[in-house]
C-alpha cells in the first residue's frame, strides 16, 4: 500500500475503522461493517470486499459461503480519516435475509426493501 | 416514539448506534456519525439530524451553526437493527471543509467530491 497517500492517516478505533458499502452504480447503501488492518489490507489487495466480524472475533470475507462477492470499484475516505465507504458491484444481495440491502425497513418497522434471493438456496 | 416497533429493538454499543447519512433524492452518502439516544429521540421529534459529538462529549445539532441543517426524510435501520441509515435534506454541505459530502477523497488522497460552500462563509 505504499502508493497511497492517506491510508497511513487513517484512525482506526480499537483497531477498526468503520466500513459504508455502497452500490457502485445505484449508491444504494447495502450494508456497515468494520475493518481491521487486515481486512482493509487484502480488500485493497484481491478487490473483494473482507471484515472483521466482531460477533466472531474473526476475518470475514463477504461471499465465501453464499457467493454474493462484493467487488469493489472504489474506496472513499471521510475528512476526518475514520470512516470508509466502499463503492462495490454487489453480486446477489448483501444481506443474509435475502434482502439486496441489510437496511430494508424504517425505525418504524415498514419494509421498504427489495427481496433478491431466497435464503434457503444458499444458507 | 411509542408507536414504532423497532426503535425498542435498537442496539447501542456504549450508549452509541452508528449513523450512516445519505441525500434523500441521489443517494450521495454525506457522512458518517453517532446517535445516542437522546440525538435520536430529537432527531425524531424535530426532524432535523442530531449527533452525539464524541471528540466534544456533547449532543451536536447539525448546522447550528452553519445553517446546514440536515431534514430528514425517513431513517432506515439495518437487519441487526445496530445501524442506521438516514435519509435527508442537506442544506448546502454536509462536510465542514466545504464540500457536499465528507466522502471527498479516495484512500489514495485523489478528490472526487464536489465543492458546495466557501468555509469562511459559515466558520
């Protein structure tokens, strides 16, 4: 990574920083994680999207059991260097519900999501 | 906020829930911030985006004191129900450095955002 000019700025917060996946083409937002070093390091490195799964203390890479893969087209980093959001072509959707997009209902709980996959074909 | 049925579900991390903030029409992702409680309650309320300011440990209203105020339109929350996703109105730019959005640069240092106010104009 050592053509980059901020990544040696960016904060990471008890070693993560937050992640914004967003669609590359629509900007739909379709999911937040956060990323460790690692994660940053091998999304960069194999343009597919990784975490750190904090649930399961463990490197996360998005897709690996249902395919839907998230490729990354662009990595943006906010004025103060704490927060990314990633720019990806989603394949399938992003969220383990069959959901395009893990924010699919309102705080008042009314679906406004759209259903791309049933769950029961790939979990 | 009694009649919603998942603001009881939410989850906050130390007394805080990530915010990720996007323009209601475009869906430009503006920034990235934290709610408390009492921002989200007021958020709610007035309708006008409230944070938790975490390097000042103060409640901000954003653009108290620039004017840029952000309306908004709905708030989604994601499927773990730890995140939220905030559809809004800004009024000029959401970011203190002038440009539309704080998502202005790619992780290796090139500008890709817009440019939407002079800072000497509003601080």
């Amino acid at each position: 990574m050592s053509d980059s000019i901020l990544l040696p700025a960016l904060k990471f917060d008890n070693g993560l920083i937050p992640a914004i996946v967003q669609d590359a083409t629509t900007h739909e937002v379709l999911m937040f994680a956060f990323m460790n070093e690692e994660a940053l390091r091998l999304t960069m490195e194999t343009r597919i999207a990784h975490y750190w799964s904090r649930s399961r203390q463990s490197l996360w890479k998005k897709g690996e059991t249902s395919g839907h893969y998230q490729y990354i087209q662009e990595i943006l980093v906010d004025c103060d260097e704490d927060a990314l959001l990633l720019q990806v072509v989603q394949v399938g959707g992003a969220c383990h519900t069959g959901y395009k997009s893990c924010f699919y209902r309102t705080v008042d709980g009314k679906s406004v999501g759209e259903k791309v996959f049933d769950t029961k074909d790939v979990y």
